[in-house]
C-alpha cells in the first residue's frame, strides 16, 4: 500500500461557524486512505507585535501551528476573501509563522501548498487566492496548480451533517483533495529518490 500523506489544512477563520473550516472538513472527509488531512483554525494566534516577539518570544499557539506545518506532508490554506483580496487575520497567522526568518526554511521552504476558499459571494475566492501567490512565492513554497477549490453562496453549500449539498461540488471537492495528496507524495518521492548527477 501506498505511503500515507498528512497534510495539515489551515482554515483562515477562527470563526466556529466558519465557512473555510467546513470547507476543509467535508473536504477532508473525501480524501482516500492512508492520506490524512488535519483541519486547524487561526483561532488563538495573537496580532503579529515585535516587542512582544523580542521581550517573549513565540506563542505557544505560533510554535505549535509552525511545527504541524514542518511535519507535515503538505499544506493547504482555506482562504476567505475580504475587499477582494486576502484577509487580514489570516495573512497575520502566516506572517507569524514565518518567524524569525532564519525559520522560513524549515516551516516553509519547498512545501507542497494548495489554496481553496469559500465565501458567501458569488465570486468565490478567486481572488483572494491569486493574492496570496506572491506571499507563497517569498515562502518559497512549492504551489500546486493540478485544481481549483472556490465555493461561492457557502451559507447555501453544506447540509445539517456538515457534508456537501452539491454533487458537483463534492465531486470537485474529491478531485481537489485527492489529486493535492498525490501531489504530495510526488514531492515526497522525488525528495527521496537519489539525486541524478
């Protein structure tokens, strides 16, 4: 049997009723065995503060989130769109991530990261998403490009049980998960394999 991926999925809400956070969990439960993806929030991350940095240094909350995303197998980031862009919470979560800089590497550096989103909108969050690819770029992530996940009228996508309403969307939703773990294991392999001289 194939080699199970972990991905960690950030949700960038900290709201409990959160349309990202069901996003990634109904999509979760779509993601075949042996791959597992675990859905956190940006619940409990302070506002990013350099004196508290320098006299304190990181959160509790900062260090854990950084350690689940260095150990993952890959990362993907549910994204909300505020003013058609990238939301500030969220972009504050990541920034605190990337510190100290020295750091960047080992949290970050050569990733596999995927971007989704859901909105109340009928846009989706195509913007948003496209925002954060020069963040992503300076992480110096590894993005995947295989699909797309942007759920728009997200009040209207999720049923009582937290599952997909739409069949389309669920079916999108399955293509999305799965097709980012193999893209996961592809990088995993490749960094495995000896290297070519």
């Amino acid at each position: 049997m194939a080699e199970g991926m972990r991905i960690v999925a950030l949700s960038g809400s900290a709201r409990r009723a959160s349309f990202n956070t069901a996003l990634l969990r109904a999509t979760a439960a779509l993601l075949a065995p042996p791959h597992a993806l675990e859905v956190r929030t940006i619940a409990g991350i302070p506002l990013y503060d350099g004196d508290l940095e320098q006299e304190r240094g990181i959160p509790d909350s900062v260090a854990a989130l950084k350690d689940a995303i260095a150990g993952a197998d890959g990362l993907v980031i549910a994204t909300p769109e505020y003013n058609h862009s990238l939301p500030g919470p969220l972009k504050n979560a990541i920034d605190w991530c990337s510190r100290p800089t020295g750091d960047i590497e080992r949290v970050f550096g050569g990733r596999p990261v995927a971007l989704c989103g859901a909105t109340m909108g009928t846009g989706a969050t195509a913007l948003a998403q496209a925002a954060w690819l020069p963040v992503l770029r300076r992480l110096g992530v590894r993005p995947w490009t295989g699909g797309q996940l942007a759920v728009s009228t997200a009040h209207e996508a999720f049923d009582e049980a937290g599952a997909f309403r739409d069949a389309a969307t669920r079916a999108r939703a399955e293509r999305f998960a799965n097709g980012f773990a193999a893209f996961c294991a592809a990088c995993a392999r490749a960094e495995a394999a000896p290297e070519a001289r």
